[in-house]
C-alpha cells in the first residue's frame, strides 16, 4: 500500500506545490527583492491561526479513522498522542535553531508546528511514538531549509506555503517508510501487513513512498503550471500597479 493516512502527500504537499507553481507565475511583490520593507501581519492571529489548525488536526487526523469504536477508537487515541509529539518537536526544534541564532520570530515558531503537523499526516497511524518525534524535527528542518532555498531563489512566497505545507508533506510521506511499523500498519489495516507481509522491514515501504510522493509532486507541478501560465497569458494574475502598492484588503474594503 502506498500509505498517506491523513492527507501528507494528497492534501498538503498538492496545495504546497500548487502554491509554489502560482507563485512563480505570479512574480515577486514590487521591490520584495531589493530592500523594501512590507509590513508585517498581525502576530497575535497569526498564532491564534496556528494554535487553532493544532487543535483542528485532532478532528483532521483522528477522524482519518472513520470510528471511535473498539479498535478504531484504540487507534485514534494513539493518533492524537502521535499528532502531539510531532507538532511539539518540530515546535521546539524551532526554538531552538531560533536560540542558536539570536533571532526569535513566533509566526515562524507557529509555522513550524503546522509543519509538524503536516508530516505526522502521512503516518499518524503507522509510526511509533519515537517515530514521531523524529518526524517533528525533521519536518521543522525541511520547513527552515525549505523557506530558505525559495527565497534565495527570489520567489516570493509570502506566507512560507510551500515550505509549510509541500516540503513538510514530502518529508512526511517519506517517513512513513522510515519510521512506520508492519505491525501498527497491520492494526490500522492496510492491506499488505495485514497480509503477513513485511513492506517496512524490508525497506519495500519506502520504495513504494518514494515513488508515490514523485507522482504526486509531478503531476501536481504540471497541471498547476498548465493552469497559472494559461491565465497568466490570457485574462492575467496579478493585479494594477496602483492596486499592489495601495494594498489588495485595502482596495477591496473600498470597493465594498
């Protein structure tokens, strides 16, 4: 089975590499690479945001069960132990990287836990507890290396939605190969451990992760690109001059 319990791959890392392919089409913002200075959104919500899609994915990840009944219910409440340890790694991974570095942003912090959040996805189901740990600070890495590898690019993708959610759904799907189990995979009933067989023990697993998150990253990258190049040569993407600089909320709020 190719194994993404709770959207890793076919949910996050899609709109991740959507999001990227958009905006390379779009361009970057008037002067986001030569110096200006934008003003920043709203801490406080931003967090709020975060704190809030953490307590979502216990209904996201959990409900992925389909029952909270006998054996089902076992499992979701392993699920929501497995969600947490991945969010708080990936969350304190950032903290400490943003310590090493004497910069301190807590919308990236929040970021990071969504980050965690996204790859624990995949495998929720499959990975032991240690698993997920691990899990969490690889997702803040792929997170931070991600952010860092697009902006030196200069795309400009102003809320980190790639990183966040493609980079860290990629991670996730590949560490279910790595650190999933063939006897928690037998319990949450995917077919071939259930069966007897031993696709993690074997390294098969990943394999199967490995090719799957490729058909996935290649399709979504072409039809996104098909898409936003289509309407970016026939009715356009990006709005007036005047508009951008003024504000697109602001012109909007007018208009209303």
């Amino acid at each position: 089975n190719f194994i993404d319990m709770a959207g890793s791959g076919v949910v996050h890392t899609v709109g991740g590499v959507a999001a990227l392919v958009g905006a390379i089409a779009l361009g970057a913002r008037k002067g986001r690479f030569e110096g200006k200075t934008f003003k920043k959104n709203s801490a406080p919500l931003a967090v709020l945001g975060s704190l809030i899609l953490w307590i979502a994915y216990y209904g996201f990840n959990l409900g992925s069960t389909y029952g909270v009944v006998g054996s089902r219910g076992m499992l979701a409440g392993k699920i929501a132990a497995i969600t947490t340890l991945s969010a708080a790694f990936s969350g304190m991974t950032m903290l400490l990287l943003q310590t090493a570095t004497n910069s301190f942003d807590v919308v990236e912090l929040g970021n990071a836990v969504i980050a965690g959040l996204v790859a624990i996805s995949a495998g929720c189901g499959v990975v032991e507890m240690w698993g997920a740990m691990l899990t969490g600070i690889g997702a803040c890495l792929f997170f931070f290396g991600a952010s860092k590898v697009v902006e030196s690019m200069k795309i400009d993708d102003a809320v980190n939605a790639f990183a966040v959610h493609g980079a860290a759904g990629i991670w996730g799907v590949l560490a279910v190969g790595i650190f999933g189990s063939d006897d928690l995979a037998a319990f949450a009933g995917y077919y071939g451990s259930a069966m007897g067989n031993h696709p993690f023990r074997t390294g098969e697993q990943f394999g199967v992760q490995l090719v799957g998150i490729l058909c996935i990253v290649a399709w979504t990258f072409g039809w996104s690109a098909l898409l936003f190049f289509g309407l970016k040569s026939t009715v356009g993407i990006r709005v007036e001059d005047a508009q951008e600089e003024k504000g697109d909320d602001e012109c909007a709020l007018c208009q209303a």
